[in-house]
C-alpha cells in the first residue's frame, strides 16, 4: 500500500519523469513490475497502433510493438486512437486495436500470437480493452456490427468461446437513429461461490458463465432516448452491481444472481437523467465514487439508494480518466 502519494502535481511539481507520445488517446497506463505499458497511435490517422513499454524509474523506452492496417477507420476527435489498456499477468502483456487485431507479447516485447476479427467501425472508434484471469484472455470487441464477448486461450490465443451481443442499426446508431455502442470492459466478480463475467452492453447489464460463456442473467435499463450507450465498466458493490449508461444516460443497481431477465426482479433503482460519464468509478467502504465529464464533478453516490451523498467540482475541467 502506498505510504506517500501526491495529491498536487503541475507540469514540473511533483514529476519524477515525463516523455512525448505520439498522437493522445484515452487508454491507461498500467505498471508492472518495473515497466510502464501504455497504447498510442504512431500517426493520426491510426493506421499504425502500437504498444509502449517504459522503464519505471527513469521512463527510459525499452521496447514499442506496431500493429499496421491498410486503412483509415473512423473516430471521435475526443477519441484518439490509442483508445484501450493493456492486460498483463506480470508475464504477458495483451492489448486490443480494435481493425489492427489482438496482440499478446511478454514482458520483453517479443510477440507471442495475434488475432485479427475483422473490421470494427464506428462513428466514435473502440475503447474496450481486454483483462485476463487464470489461463485465459477475456475480450469484449466494443461498437460496431459484430458486438461479442469472448474468452481465449492465454498461450495460444485460440478461442475458447465467442458470446455474440444482438446489435440494434447499423453499429453506429440504431434502427430509430439513436446512439448505439458500447465501450465497456467486461469485470470478473464472484455470486455464490461462483465466478460471473459482468459487461454493460448498449441494452443491458449482463453477466456471462466464464467457463462456457453463457448468458446467466441480465437486466434492461441502459438504452434512453439519446441513445443505448455505455462507456464506463460495472461497479461491484458488496452483493449488488452500480451501471452509468453514456450520453448522460441512466444509472442503476441491479442485485447480482438470477436467472435470465432480472430486470423486474433484481435491479434495485434506475435514475433516468445522470452527467455525462465516461471514465469507471470505484467502490470503497460500500460507497461508489464517480469521474464525471459534463460537468466535470466528482460524486459519492450510495449504491443501495442511487442518492448522491456529494459532489465536489474542485478538480476543474471534465474527467474522462478512471479513478
């Protein structure tokens, strides 16, 4: 546990070391051990996507890996290309891009296996990004016409199962010309002893058998008129789930367990209209807390009721980062 963290920093107060990136984008770094991994675009029109690795004391580059497709795909000019975060098991490092593929490397750099599924388009790019647990990878490819959650071996990178989500239009908007997509990552959770994938899907809340990948349950609730939209990933708190849709859209606690639609059994409040949120909160002491982008608030929110205990305004400008 950290003893000394800075809670005020500047260009120059408080930065041990700092290096240029390419173009910007919206994935995390993440430290392992002693490297930082962290995804960029190498050009603006993303045509070449590449993995970063960093040494953490000085911020030295050890090693970059590119993955190159023939084509320029559609974005936000809010969402650089450099949308998603690396998964590492302190051994590998996976990171998802989305048209340019799945890769997994080692902690050196060397390549150990890639997938290409295909071409995922959307008006406002990708942004989902893989986790690992036990001997396997699990992915939720994100917006666009072919919408799955999958589950890969972590040494081969060969599909174990492929879960498909129905999609609603065109990929980008649905059939009555609202939003439509989901950039979520999925989260691993245990309900009564037993493991369950949870992913906020453009519709729904659900959760996946890890084994097999079966639909176990799932509650409706995410879709409001601007759009079925989710940005941020489910929020585990104690024996219930906390959701924000995007676009403003709502938030809800659904109860985890079930069995199919839950929808009017387990979800516990739904409130319609919440800020716009993009970036995931975190639980702590039973109370979630929650990075807002328009405004640019902090909230407490009590996940039993959906009240928002506080807010705080002070950090400034909108968050789109995860706390």
């Amino acid at each position: 546990q950290a003893t000394y963290v800075p809670v005020k920093w500047s260009a120059k107060e408080n930065i041990r070391w700092k290096v240029k990136l390419p173009p910007p984008g919206n994935g995390s770094a993440i430290v392992v051990g002693d490297r930082v991994f962290v995804t960029s675009a190498e050009d603006a029109q993303g045509k070449q996507r590449s993995t970063f690795a960093y040494d953490l004391k000085t911020g030295k580059e050890v090693w970059k890996q590119t993955a190159v497709i023939d084509r320029v795909m559609p974005t936000h000019q809010t969402n650089p290309y450099g949308g998603t975060t690396p998964a590492s098991d302190g051994k590998i490092v996976v990171v998802w891009h989305a048209t340019a593929g799945l890769h997994c490397y080692d902690v050196e750099g060397r390549p150990l296996w890639n997938r290409d599924f295909g071409e995922f388009k959307h008006i406002w790019g990708y942004g989902s990004s893989p986790i690992i647990d036990g001997d396997r990878v699990y992915l939720h490819s994100g917006p666009g016409t072919h919408i799955f959650l999958a589950a890969l071996d972590k040494k081969t990178g060969k599909t174990i199962w492929e879960q498909p989500e129905p999609v609603d239009g065109d990929g980008s908007n649905t059939a009555d010309k609202r939003y439509f997509g989901s950039w979520a990552t999925p989260v691993m959770t245990t309900v009564n002893g037993e493991k369950q994938l949870l992913l906020s899907m453009p519709k729904r809340l659900n959760a996946y058998d890890p084994a097999s990948g079966k639909l176990l349950w799932y509650s409706e609730g995410m879709g409001h008129k601007g759009g079925d939209l989710s940005y941020s990933s489910p929020l585990v708190a104690g024996d219930s789930v906390f959701i924000t849709a995007g676009f403003a859209g709502p938030a809800m606690a659904v109860k985890l367990g079930g069995s199919g639609d839950v929808t009017s059994t387990h979800r516990l409040w739904r409130n319609e209209k919440n800020p716009q949120s993009i970036g995931t909160g975190v639980v702590v002491d039973g109370y979630v807390y929650r990075p807002n982008a328009g405004p640019g608030t902090i909230q407490c929110i009590d996940p039993k009721t959906g009240k928002v205990v506080w807010e705080n305004r002070a950090a400034g400008g909108d968050h789109w980062a995860s706390i």
